[in-house]
C-alpha cells in the first residue's frame, strides 16, 4: 500500500492506532482522515537530508492548507509557500511565521503585496516584469523594501500531466531564463526591491530525478552569470514537485532528492529553499466513504458512495488513479469488479474504475493518496456540503474542519427585494 501510516490491524483499515470504523461512526461520512505521524515523517525527511546546508523547508500550503495541518508542520519549523494573501492568513492563524514564508503565483494583486510586505514574508517569488513593477511602488507606499527573487523557466519538460507541469516556456508560469538578467539587472536598480534569490519550481508528480536536475543546472547558470554582472544571489529556491506512490510508482525518496541537488551546489554557499506539498501531505491523508448503492448497468456494476467528485476531483480532472480499499474485510470471496461513482450529475463523477473490491451496501471504503489535492480541491457543486477533516495522532482522533451544513452554503446568498 502507498500510505505506510494507514495499516489493517485485525482486519480493520486504521489511521495510526485509530481505526476509521471509529472514525466514520463518531464524525459521519465522507470524511477525510490525516496522520499527523505521517505528516511529521515527511516533513523530518527533506528537514533531516537537508543538514549541514543553511535551509528553508516552506511546505506548499496549496497542496492541504487545513490550520491543523499547517499546525503541525509549523511546530517543526516549517516554512511556508503561499499562493494568495488568504493562505498567508491560514499560516498566521496556524502558528506559522511570516519570515520563513515565500509568496508565489502569477496574479498577486496590489492589496495581497501589501498584506505580505507588512507581515514580513521571507521572500516574494516575481513571475513577470509587470509584478516587478507592482511590487517596487508598493513597497513605497508601505515604506518598505521587498524581498525578491524571480522565478525563471528552465524550459525543462518535466513529463507529468499537463496541467500540472509548468516548466516548459509555453507555460504561464515564470519568467523565460533568457530573459532573467534582463530582468535583475532592472531590480537591482529599483529603490524599494532587494535581490535575495532565484526560484524555479517545475511542476508536480515528478517521478524522476532527471528534469529536477537540467533544471537545477540551467539555474545554477543563471546564478553564476548574476554574480558576474555584479548581482549577488543568496538564496536558490527549487521549488516543490517531487511525486509521491499512488499505485506503482517509484518516486526518489527525498534524501535521494535532496542528495542530487546538494551535489550540484558544490561550493557555492547558497541559502536552500525547497517547497514540497504533495511529497509531505500526499500519502498522509485518505477519503473515507460508505457505500449507499451497488447497482449493475449490463455488464458494468458500480458502487454509489456518499463522496464524488466534488469531494475528490483529481480522478474526474487528471484520470488520476488512487488505491481504493475495504475499510473491513467482510470474508473470503475475492470480490467483484466496481467502478467507484458519486451522486454527482456528471459522468465523470467517478473515484476509481475497475477495483476489485469484496464490499456490500454500508461498507465502507478508503482513498488513500488523499492528503494532498484532495479537500482542498473540493466544492459545493450539487450543493453537496463538503466533508469533515479528522487528523489522527496515535490513538487520538481530531475533528480539525467540522462537516458544512447545507445552512453553511447559501448562507452568504439572499432572495430577491420583496418588492421586486
Ligand atoms: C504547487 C507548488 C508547489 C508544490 O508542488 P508539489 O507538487 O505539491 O510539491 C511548490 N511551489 C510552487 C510555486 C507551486 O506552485
């Protein structure tokens, strides 16, 4: 199994010591259970590998930005890596600090620079000349001095799925390579914009150690060449993207990952930022689902579960494929084949097809492989309210998101004037 903190014991799938029969029958169905061991080893791993090299390890707040989680990272040191001024408000909330924060994305809008400028974020990671721009005049507003690297395109093809790979020019992501000297060489000379480092970040389910590394060294380039024109960089950013196991694959581990990278910096003393989200929060967390219906349609059979696609999107929108298991082993009949379907009106509302699985109507079901990109992916479509989020630590459960009420979901809306 993918997920090593999620184990039968006396036949019966478990979270840690928790057993998600427990789980399903204290906070309901669907529901999503983490590990917060899980978790912690994760995290330790890229922390532990990185020692002797002056380092930054920002968790990509994206990939499960529950304040429980970010919590529990937090306590260990963590950084983070921030999208939006609303997950640079999580990370506050959950403990985090805002000088080990980074802030990525392609749209950051005047107010979100503001807000990051005034807490004090470690670095804002520029994806164009515009942002450059933004950020340089808002900083003189605030009577500050921002923090910057650019994040610059390798032009690498990472060879994931396309939606989720970023490295290749034809990309929104990032600056071209070619351009960047350009480009520091114009933020060296703004008033209220200091030079820290360069960023890269490739994309994600990366499954191999190869474009991690023509990456690495186009941007080790880059870094020599500013040192040349007399622009010292002090930090290099790698980015996140590292896969994980959801069926068969063999992704480096990372110290495998880590080691690659920490022989390609040689001498150089260069600050290390790496930004895992999947690598750390993937296989710490499953979907918990019962079962309402099986049904047959001629030759296919599915069975109808209470989360759908809502719930769990990256099978609907990547083909992904996750390991589906009987939370309780119900007898001796190897099963039948089912294709995992939700309530939700598309046909593309399915969780897995073609699983062998020995299940009944009310058994339940888990995802593995759900940590990441998984609740917070979901939505309300179908006005479906979305799950409970339980983080297991040992023996404990602890309910960290309580399960919306359908009052929740159109309680921002309002009926038309009376009168009108
Ligand atoms: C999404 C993202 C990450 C994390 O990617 P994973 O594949 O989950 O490790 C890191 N950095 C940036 C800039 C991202 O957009």
């Amino acid at each position: 199994m993918p997920a090593e903190f999620f184990t039968y014991v006396h036949g019966v799938l478990h979270a840690e010591r928790v057993s998600l029969e427990e789980i399903a029958e204290s906070y309901g169905t669907p529901c999503y259970v983490y590990s917060r061991a899980a978790l912690e080893r994760r995290f330790n791993a890229f922390h532990q590998a990185l020692f002797g090299i002056d380092h930054l390890v920002c968790y990509s707040v994206k990939a499960n930005s529950n304040l429980a989680v970010l919590d529990v990272l937090a306590r260990l040191g963590s950084g983070f890596d921030i999208v939006s001024a609303g997950e640079l408000q999580r990370v506050l909330a959950a403990g985090g600090k805002a000088s080990r924060t980074v802030f990525s994305g392609v749209g950051k809008t005047a107010p979100e620079i503001a807000q990051a400028l005034e807490a004090g974020v470690y670095c804002f990671n520029v994806e164009s000349a515009a942002e450059l721009e933004t950020i340089d005049r808002v900083s003189r507003a605030v009577g500050k001095r921002a923090p910057i690297s650019f994040r610059v395109n390798p032009d690498v093809d990472a060879r994931t799925h396309p939606y989720i790979a970023t490295g290749l020019n034809e990309n929104k992501f990032g600056v071209p390579i070619e351009e960047a000297p350009a480009l520091y060489r114009q933020a060296a000379g703004m008033e209220h914009v200091e030079v820290h480092g360069v960023d890269c970040h490739i994309g994600s389910q990366q499954t191999s150690l190869e474009p991690f590394a023509d990456a690495l060294d186009r941007v080790l380039g880059l870094v020599d060449a500013l040192e040349k024109i007399g622009i010292p960089i002090r930090h290099l950013n790698v980015g996140g993207g590292l896969g994980i196991r959801y069926k068969d694959e063999t992704p480096p581990a990372p110290a495998e990952y880590i080691a690659a990278i920490r022989k390609r910096l040689e001498e150089r003393r260069l600050k290390l930022i790496v930004e895992p989200g999947r690598a750390v929060a993937g296989n710490a967390g499953a979907l918990l689902t019962r079962v309402i219906y099986l049904k047959s349609n001629g030759e296919k059979r599915f069975a109808v579960t209470d989360a759908a696609m809502n719930d769990l999107i990256r099978p609907a929108l990547y083909g992904a494929w996750q390991e589906v298991r009987a939370v309780s082993v119900i007898g001796e009949s190897a099963g039948k084949r089912y294709d995992i379907v939700g309530p939700v009106c598309e046909s593309s509302d399915f969780l897995a097809k073609d699983r062998i699985l020995d299940i009944e109507p009310g058994s339940l079901l888990a995802i593995l492989s759900a940590g990441a990109y998984g609740f917070v992916m979901s939505s309300n479509y179908n006005t479906r309210p979305r799950a409970a989020e339980v983080m297991v630590d040992g023996e404990r459960a602890h309910l960290v998101r309580r399960r919306e009420q359908v009052k929740d979901l159109f309680a921002l809306e309002s009926r038309m004037p009376a009168d009108g």
